[in-house]
C-alpha cells in the first residue's frame, strides 16, 4: 500500500510529531472491539502493521468498519470513457462523526485515490494541505488522515477524486459488450455491487447498516444513454453531456446502480403512476415487451398485497449482455441477464416464460425486502432472499394463475431438503465476515430453505395474519435495518392468541387442557405458543427434521430427529425443532394440526382411521417416515385409489420415500413399489418427481458403466411410460404443465435411446438444417432435437455456427446444452476452449456442468477445473455462485472411493483456498452420498428390475 503525500512534500518526522501532538490534545484513545461492535475512535499511535510509506500506520484492524462515523450524504461524479475502458469520479461525502477522532475509515478496492480532502459542516477546508491516504488491500479499507481532530457530535464533508479502470469481471463498475447483427462489437458500462463490491465503483462505506442519501451526476457522450437508481432531473450540455438524478432515498451501498450504454426502452405507466421501463440492446428491444407488461402488474400486486407505496418514481429493468448472476435488485435500476428478462415467443418455451416472470417477481419483491428494509448484516441475507424467493410464488400465482407455479414450489423446497440433509449444511442465519464468506451466504439453504420456513410460517399462521404481519414488519423498518428478532415480534403482535377463556399474548400460558390457536387454526399442544422460540429452531440450527410416526391402537406416536441422507456413529443427536404437525385421515376430510415442541410426542387420531398421511400438502418443512406396515398402508391406497391424495400429497410421499432409500432408513423395492402407481398418474408434477428419480438412477448407473442395470432400468422405464412417453406432441401445445412435461419426458425418452423419439428427432433436426439454421422449431422440444443433431459431425458443425451468429441468449442456450452431449470427447473439448472467444464467460460455468453431466465428459469437466482453477477464480471471485456452480457440478458426478480421493487430494492442494470455502465440504458430502447409494441400494434395484423385467 501506498500512503498519498501532499504536494509540499511533509516530512516523516513533522508528521509524526503532528500526529502525538494532536491525539495529545484530543486524548482520542481506541479499545479493542469485535467486529460487529467496532465503534470506539482510533488510535494511530498503536502499534500497527506498517501498510503506510511513512509513519503513519493503518489504523484498524476489524474487517467490519468502525460505527462511530456514519455517512449521510453521498454526492458521486463520474465519467466513464467507454474508448479507453477507464473512469474517473469524485466523491463527497457528509458524515455524521459521534466521536473525537483524527481518522476516517471507509472501504476502497481497486481504485486509484489521487486527492482527499476534509471540510468542516461549511464546506470550509479543515487543512490547506492534501491529507495522507493509506490503504489495506487485505481488508479492502482505507484510511484518511486528518491533521484536525474531528469532533464528535459534528458534520464533515471528505472529498475524494479518483479513478480506475472498467472492471473485466462482473463486479463494480465494469464493461461489457454486445455484437450487433452486422458484427459490430459495441461497449457498455454497468455495475453489480452486492454484497461487496460497491467499494470497486468508488470511495463509501460499504455495508448495509451504513445507509445514506445518494446525488449522482454521469458525465457521457451524445451517442449514450445513462441511467441511475432516480429519475433525471437535469442535463448539462457542455459538448460532453452531464446527467444529474435527484437524490435517491436513503439506502445501502450495494443497492447503488449506474449505467452508460445506447439501449433501447418501452415503458409503461402503473395504476398508481410508477414509470415502469425496460431497456435492452437495440437489436433485443423487441423482446422487451412480455417483461413490461409482467413488470407492471407485478409492481402493482405488490403495492397492494404490502399496502406500502412503491417509493420511487420509476422503476427500471435492463438486460445486460455480460451478467453473473440472474438478476440484482438495485433500487429503482434492476439489471438482469438477458435470459432473465428477454422474451421471445418464437424461441422462449414455456419454462422461460415461468423463470422470466419468476425473475421479475424475485427482484420487484426486494424493492420492499432487501430494499425499503435491509438485514442489519449478511448473516440474515435470508431475510431478503428468503422473502424473496417466496413472495415469487405468491405474487405470480396470484397475477399468473395459468403459469400454475405452485408447481414449482414442491421443487424449491426439496432442493432445500437436499442440501439441508448434507452435514455440510448450515443454520439459515449464519455468522459471515469476509467478502467470501458472505458471497457464499447467497446460496440454496438462505433462498430455498428460507422461503420454505416462510411457506410453513404462513401455512402455520394464516394467510392473513402472515400478511398483516410482513406488512408490520416492513412499516416499522422502513429505510432501516433489522434482525430476525424483529421479523418474529412483528409477526407475533397481538395475532397468536392461545384458546383460553382469556386471550393471552405468547408470553402466557394457557392451562393443559386448552389448545393454542394460530389465526383460525388450532394446535394441540402442553407448551405455550412462543413465536420466537420457534423460529428460532429453524433459522439458527442446522438441518431439516424427520418426523418418524408409529400406528399404536387410536394413537399416532411421535419422534423427531436430524435428517442426514451421509449420517456419521459421530453426529450430534441434540436438534430439537418446534414442528407445525398437520396430518390428514381416510376417516375426514379435515386438515388436523399439532405442534410438536418434544423429541417425542404422541396424538390421538381415532380406532376407526385406516390411513394417516403426515405433513398436508408439503406446507411444512419436514420429512415423515411411516414405520410399521405405515409405507405399506400408503402404498396401497395410491394403487387402489390414489386421488384420495391431493397432487401434492402424492408427490411429497414420493419425495419422501427416495430420500429415505438414500439415507438407508427404507429399502428401494419399497419406494419403487411407491411409484407402481404412476401409469394411473395424470399431474405432471408426481410424475415427474418419480419419473426423476429412475432417470437420477440411471444416470448414476450408466456412469459407472453397470451394463445390465443399466440396460435392464432403460428398458423399465421405456416399457412402463410408453403411453404417456408416445401421447406427446412435437409442438408448443398446451398449459404450461403439459409443455414442461413434454420438454422433460421427451428429453430423456431420447437420451434412453428410444428409437421413435430419436426418429422424430432427427426428422425435425434435418428440415432445420435444409431451413439453412432459419427454421424455429417448437420451444419445449427445441434442445431435445438439437442433442439429437449435435451426435452427427454436420449437425454439431452447423449448430455451433448458429451459436456464433445468434442474438438471443435463451436460445443460444439450448443450444450450448446441445453442443456439450455430443459423445466425442474431442468436441467437448473444443467447447471448453470458446470461452471467451465464441462463449461469453458469463456462461462457462454452465457450459462446465454441463460437460460433466454428460458420462463421456465428467472427467474431462473436472480435468479442466483442477487445470485453470487460478483462472476461473479470477474470473468469477472465490465464494461466488459461479465457482460454487462449478465445484458441485463436476463434482456431484462422481461416485467412486477412487473420485472421492482424487478431489480430496484436490482441495488439498488449493488448501488456503478451499478452506474458506463451505461448498467444498458439500462437494465431498454429495460424493460420499453417491457411494453410499451405491452400496445400500444397487443390489437391490437390480434385482427388482429382474423381477420386473422377467
């Protein structure tokens, strides 16, 4: 690090001297603090590492910034040159300081700090002399010195210029492209700063708890366009145009957004006179207009179901070419990869139009969750991610009923299970420090697993009291921060009421005899309700719970425990959950609640039930094990009559038994016995959860290159889903539930080798190629038909040309996907090689997984990871879901001792890496599973296959 002098040249000595003579007068002394409670002033005259030139020493130590000086107001100047990829800015910032001291501390990385300046509350200058700057890359801080103290209980304005080159990755301020259909390669400037990453863009005190107001102004060419989180409010033109917004509410760092570029927009108006815009490169715009529309109505659910306002005047959504992540919820400037948020009927099948609605009610969601309130820290992400991933389902559901994703719900949570039943797993709120550590924050357990707890809160509570509730909770902490603590007393209030003749708050108990009630909803129960303690359970300890149930006369007996599919003789037995119990018999139609608050519990349902089935619906986040001739009693019922259970039920039952198979707690021929029923099967859902855990199985087979099971389960599963294999249409026909059905079944009937769909297939691929690559094949089956293609040389010749030259990135996909099935290694090779000539870096990790699910590519994937590891963490940032993708993608193929070896000795060598990384224990859990299954299970499906087949 470098410390900046002035332009007289101080000496060491008189610095030194200046220093002591100061903090003398001042008496400015620090404490030792941990890092969330870094608010006493600092003291430069400790011993420190020496990071300065001088002897002036970097004056703290903390990853997290000191409390003690808080920015108010930031007024930002940039002007980026999009010729010479580089920018330079200015920054003021007014801080509030509370205590006495002779230091700003602020975070910085990358950038080049040429000038800083302090001024007093007038804008007077506090010294004539251009102040000290030191610099700790390790923390990625700054340090201004300033010569006079500064006052606690007093204004400031630190005034720094600046500048830096336009990031190459995907974080900060950095470039990006876009080829036009002439070939012409145009620049773009955008940012993406959350979590951490607002501090590469420019001089600020990056953490969410530091909110302040924001003046941008953008200095840029005639030909361009920029656009920040706020309207406009006036235009300079001195030949170079200069921007300048209004000043935007008071928010967190990482939700600052700016871009210069030559976009095109459509935009629309809401009912309450939001200007909804969206924008994308010119020759894209077309394919703007299915997300306005979506964006609008979305916005204005939104401004009803949380009865709050959308602050802002205007809300704008922007797909940019080169994005990491799927989306990024900058207030009022939402920026989105293409996929997310373009739109093209001709090419889009119908699961795009669900995941770009879904997108779009994700990042509008966190305008109000993430956004008006923020999580105090990073450790509780959960509280905007969680929310919103759920508020997804809510919001679309409600203004896209005919999208069904409800549908999709049941495959949210069980990813969530999947992950949570790993010993690698973590509490949804967990401790997070470093910029890795956080970055890995933003993963399946606080998205999936978070709106899961918050399926099971709203199920628990009512639909209304969860909505008043959140609507609580969002007025209170309006442009604040809160904590877990705050979301529970919100929920809380006054709405949990036990069933006595007395209504009492949760701090009371009601007598043995009464029940607690949850809005119109009782639950049996001996403790009282406490809202806290039972979330607590869930968000602050690992895991997923099994609930085991055992028939005993008219009793159902109880017993929970952590559900582990990798369980070590070593593993905790402690975890104990507060668990909404809902059941359902063959002897009501009544939905039957219970709070289980005990490691073991028992209920009374009744001599005359014949059947029990346990967790409603999936609305709670558990897993149930029927013991006894349980299974069996289930097993009977979906042969004989399997609607007696909803949809979901059914499905939920199937989950269920396969996970159990997994962790040895059920034999396979049970839960393969589950699914017998599945020809009388007519949702697409079940079917399609039990129909994925055969493909799941012979994957895992053929990769391991078992012929006659592999033969043997290829030949059961073309035999037993022939009807509803042969009903499919080669087209975009019908519901969205029919089209994904048809997409995935015909996917793998040809991955199986069936010769009809193959045909077909081929027959569609030729008439594509004779179109000379102009022909639109139906959206659903496209991908299928291009795998098929792409086995040929010809085929995967003229699909990779078509790669080249196409502008849509949804359908560039299908096809990349298709170019990483071929089955010559040569050819996936030479796949691997285009990133970042033919295929965008943005989708190398993809393309990465993708090779390795295919069984001639996986060691070849995870060659070219362990070959360019240092690169593509340069690319992409330890921690970040990139890297992550990347790790349990290539990864979660193996399932051999020997593989398990060869990564463990892997992560070894990359130690100082690895060890700051949580995904590279779920990696090594996944593998561990697979050889587990292997030894449990294999033997079994064998011979259950020869018993069918014979």
């Amino acid at each position: 690090s470098v410390f900046l002098q002035s332009s007289n040249n101080i000496s060491t000595i008189m610095v030194r001297f200046l220093v002591l003579a100061l903090l003398s007068l001042a008496g400015v002394t620090q404490t030792s603090a941990s890092p969330t409670q870094a608010s006493e002033p600092l003291n430069p005259t400790e011993e420190q590492p020496p990071l300065g030139t001088g002897s002036l020493s970097f004056p703290w130590s903390h990853l997290r910034l000191p409390g003690y000086i808080v920015p108010l107001h930031y007024h930002l100047l940039l002007h980026p040159n999009l010729t010479m990829l580089s920018y330079s800015g200015t920054v003021r910032i007014e801080l509030q300081v509370q205590n006495n001291t002779n230091w700003v501390v602020l975070h910085s990385k990358g950038l080049r700090i040429t000038t800083a300046t302090m001024l007093d509350q007038n804008l007077a200058h506090l010294s004539d002399k251009v102040l000290p700057v030191l610099h700790n890359p390790t923390h990625e801080q700054t340090a201004i010195f300033s010569p006079r103290v500064l006052s606690g209980g007093q204004k400031y304005f630190l005034f720094l210029e600046f500048g830096a080159e336009l990031g190459e990755g995907f974080y900060g301020f950095y470039r990006s492209t876009y080829r036009t259909s002439s070939g012409e390669t145009r620049n773009l400037a955008s940012t993406h700063f959350e979590p951490t990453s607002a501090r590469m863009a420019f001089p600020c005190f990056d953490e969410p708890s530091f909110k302040a107001n924001y003046s941008i102004s953008i200095r840029r060419s005639r030909a361009h366009t920029a656009l920040s989180n706020m309207p406009i409010v006036m235009v300079l033109d001195d030949g170079l145009m200069e921007d300048r917004f209004a000043v935007s509410v008071r928010m967190s760092s990482y939700l600052v957004a700016f871009i210069v570029c030559d976009f095109k927009s459509v935009s629309a108006t809401t009912a309450s006179g939001v200007k909804v815009s969206v924008y994308a490169a010119p020759e894209k715009w077309q394919h703007t207009h299915y997300a306005l529309k979506a964006a609008v109505k979305l916005l204005e659910f939104y401004e009803k179901y949380f009865n709050i306002k959308y602050p802002l005047p205007k809300q704008d959504l922007v797909a940019i070419p080169d994005f990491q992540a799927g989306a990024m919820e900058n207030w009022g400037l939402i920026t989105f990869r293409e996929t997310s948020l373009l739109f093209d009927p001709a090419t889009s099948s119908g699961s795009d139009r669900v995941w770009v609605t879904m997108v779009i009610a994700h990042e509008l969601a966190h305008q109000w969750f993430g956004n008006l309130v923020t999580m105090q820290w990073w450790n509780d992400i959960w509280l905007n991610e969680g929310f919103a991933r759920y508020m997804e389902y809510i919001s679309v559901n409600a203004t896209y009923p005919k999208l069904r994703v409800e549908d999709y719900l049941v495959d949210t949570c069980f990813a969530a299970i999947g992950r949570d039943s790993l010993n690698s797993s973590h509490p949804i709120s967990s401790a997070a420090e470093s910029p890795t550590q956080i970055e890995e924050m933003f993963d399946t357990v606080s998205y999936d697993k978070g709106a899961c707890v918050l399926h099971m809160l709203r199920h628990y509570l009512t639909d209304q009291v969860f909505q008043s509730g959140i609507v609580r909770y969002l007025r209170r902490y309006s442009y604040s921060n809160a904590h877990n603590q705050d979301l529970w007393d919100s929920l809380a209030n006054d709405d949990l009421v036990c069933k006595c003749k007395v209504p009492c708050c949760c701090s009371q108990t009601c007598s043995k005899e009464e029940e607690f009630s949850s809005g119109e909803h009782c639950y049996s129960s001996r403790q009282h309700l406490d809202l806290t303690s039972m979330m607590n359970t869930w968000t602050l300890q690992t895991g997923v719970p099994l609930v085991t149930v055992t028939r005993q006369g008219s009793h159902l007996l109880l017993k929970q425990e952590r559900f582990l599919r990798t369980a070590h003789p070593s593993d905790p037995t402690w975890f104990l959950w507060h668990i909404p119990l809902t059941y359902r018999t063959d002897t009501s139609t009544s939905i039957h609640r219970h709070l289980m608050t005990t490691l073991t519990d028992s209920m009374e349902v009744g001599e005359e039930v014949g059947w029990v089935k346990v967790n409603v619906d999936m609305a709670g986040y558990y897993l149930v094990h029927y013991d006894g001739s349980g299974w069996d009693d289930l097993i009977q019922l979906l042969k004989d009559n399997h609607t007696a259970l909803t949809f979901m039920d059914r499905t939920h039952l199937i989950h269920n038994a396969f996970q159990l198979t997994t962790a040895g707690r059920l034999s396979l021929d049970k839960a393969l016995d589950l699914i017998g029923y599945l020809r009388s099967e007519s949702h697409t859902v079940p079917l399609l959860e039990g129909l994925g855990y055969l493909e799941a199985f012979y994957r895992i087979v053929e990769r391991r290159d078992i012929p006659d099971v592999t033969q043997n389960l290829r030949t059961y599963i073309l035999w037993y889903f022939r009807d509803v294999i042969d009903r499919q249409t080669w087209s975009d026909k019908g519901s969205v539930s029919e089209r994904r059905l048809r997409s995935e079944l015909l996917s793998l009937a040809c991955h199986l080798g069936d010769l009809p769909c193959l045909k077909q297939a081929q027959r569609s691929f030729t008439h594509w190629l004779d179109s000379n690559s102009t022909l639109n094949l139906p959206a659903d089956v496209a991908e299928t038909v291009y795998s098929v293609g792409a086995q040929e040389d010809t085929g995967w010749a003229s699909l990779l040309q078509t790669y080249t030259h196409s502008l849509s990135e949804t359908h560039k996909r299908k096809i990349l996907s298709a170019l990483a099935s071929s089955r010559d290694t040569n050819k996936l090779t030479r796949c691997l090689g285009l990133e970042g000539e033919v295929i965008r870096t943005q989708d190398l990790d993809s393309l990465i997984a993708m090779v390795a699910r295919n069984p001639r590519g996986r060691h070849l994937a995870w060659s070219y990871v362990q070959k360019y590891w240092s690169t593509l963490v340069d690319k992409f940032q330890l921690g970040s879901f990139s890297i992550r993708n990347i790790i349990i993608g290539t990864t979660a193929q193996f399932s051999s001792t020997e593989e398990l070896t060869e990564v463990r000795v892997f992560f070894e060598s990359i130690h100082e890496q690895a060890s700051q990384l949580r995904v590279t224990e779920v990696a090594m859990d996944n593998i561990q599973k697979n050889i587990l299954w292997l030894q449990r299970n294999l033997g079994t499906l064998r011979s259950w296959l020869d018993q069918q087949i014979d």
